[in-house]
C-alpha cells in the first residue's frame, strides 16, 4: 500500500530535542512502513503550528 508519513511537533524545540524528534518520528514510520510492506510516497511535516492552522493538503 502507498501511505503518506506524517511528521509533527506542536512545539518544536529545535533537532537536538530527542524525545519526539523529527528525525526520530521519521525513522520510526519508515520502520513501520517497512515492516508493514508499504511504500512511503511523501511527506506531511508540521512543526510548532497547531494542526487547526492548516488543511492536510496544505501540509507540507
């Protein structure tokens, strides 16, 4: 199945912030994906902007 991963951070504290990194949130969904026979075919990021600022097809 083709999935979109969606990243995001109501607050965003800069990369070095390990506990629910971008980064970290990337990796663990192209595990998921993985694991899972899916085929990530893009991304939605949102970082410290509440999810009511934006439609999902505006996230980027």
């Amino acid at each position: 199945m083709r999935v979109l991963g969606r990243i995001r951070l109501s607050r965003f504290r800069g990369l070095e912030d390990v506990t629910s990194s971008p980064e970290r949130q990337k990796l663990n969904i192209e595990r998921w994906a993985d694991a899972n026979g899916h085929e990530i075919i893009g991304w939605a990021t949102d970082l410290d902007l509440g999810r009511w600022l934006l439609i999902p097809l505006d996230w980027r």
